[in-house]
C-alpha cells in the first residue's frame, strides 16, 4: 500500500470524477432498460466501497474501545497489587523489572530461552513452562521472525530485556490473541507473564 493515497488525474489520468460524469453521459442516450441497467452497474462498486469504507471505521472504533479497555484493566491490576514502578511502551506494553540486569538488549535474530508462567490479571495460571517437562523448564524462540514465533506482546517486550533479566510483561488483548483468543484465553483479554530471561545467543 502507498504510504498516501494518490490524488484523483495524477500521472496524466483522468480524475475520476470526469470519468464518471462521461460514463453518465453516455448511459442517457440507452433505452430505458438499459439505462437503469448500467446505472446499476456504475453504481453498485460505490455503494460497495462505501459500506467497506464505513465497516473498516466502525472496526477501528472497536479496537480503540478495547485498548482503553485493557489499559484501563492493567492499570487496575498494578494499582491493586502496589505496583509503582513500571514501564509502558506506546504500544501499551507494561513492563515490571523484579531483576534488571546490565548489558545488551536483546535484538531481532537473537535466539533467546527464558522461563516464564503466564497468568490471566485475576492470578488465575493459564500456561508455565515449568509444566513442559523439559530439564531448562524453559522456552525458546527467535525474535524478530516473519511471522512472528510469539505473541506480538513478547517479540516487543522481550526487546526491551536482557540475559538475566526478571520482569512481569503485562500484555494488552491485541497483543496478545485478540478478538478471537486462544485455548483457555477468551477473546479481548489482557494477560501476564512473569519471566526469567536464562540465555541469549
């Protein structure tokens, strides 16, 4: 997609507009059922394109509902359990460090490994790689891979962590699994892990 919409009879093209109004035109001198048929015809795409046009705004109007939403709901968790020392992200990530290592920050191409337990914001354990019976207890991905090996929370938020890190991620639904979720996670629900950065290659 162009990064802005080209305007109407650039590039030596006719605007729409004058297209249209010949098209019309010529639809006039048609018999009258023919008239009516291709005034259908030249109509239709338009109604079409508008409906699309008025789904996507309404569709967008949801999303930023939601995002007010799971901020709302995250803010409430921290403010519950006295946590003030945080950082958001613009995307709306939350980060807690409990362990803040010094060093480099993990990068797309990086293979990392951490341990982590992933909470829904009532405490509830939804998923733990403790639980996955390898000797690590631990989860290994690439950061930065198309398409992405994690939920969008992780491959930002962990770009924000280092090898020996220990931070509580508090991720909001569309950067989690959205409007449809996944497994035992509904849809339009924000979530928690608390992870332990163990290695980054």
């Amino acid at each position: 997609m162009q990064p802005f919409p080209r305007a109407a009879g650039s590039y030596g093209q006719p605007p729409v507009f004058f297209l249209t109004a010949m098209r019309t035109l010529s639809l006039l001198s048609l018999p009258s059922f023919g008239r009516l048929r291709g005034l259908l015809a030249l109509l239709l795409p338009l109604l079409l394109l508008t409906a699309a046009c008025k789904k996507d705004d309404a569709f967008s109007a949801q999303i930023e509902a939601q995002k007010k939403l799971d901020d709302e709901a995250i803010r409430e968790y921290l403010t519950k359990n006295n946590i003030t020392t945080f950082e958001k992200t613009e995307s709306g990530l939350y980060l807690v460090f409990t362990k803040d290592e010094p060093g480099v920050l993990i990068r797309a191409g990086n293979s990392v490994q951490a341990k982590y337990i992933g909470r829904f914001l009532d405490g509830r354990v939804f998923d733990s790689s403790y639980d996955n019976n390898l000797l690590c207890q631990c989860f290994s991905f690439r950061v930065g891979q198309s398409p992405l090996q994690v939920i969008q929370g992780w491959d930002e938020g962990f770009r924000l962590m280092n090898k020996g890190d220990e931070v509580k991620l508090l991720v909001p639904s569309y950067m989690a699994y959205g409007t449809r979720g996944g497994g035992s996670i509904g849809p339009n629900t924000p979530i928690q892990f608390d992870i332990v950065v163990t290695d980054v290659r």
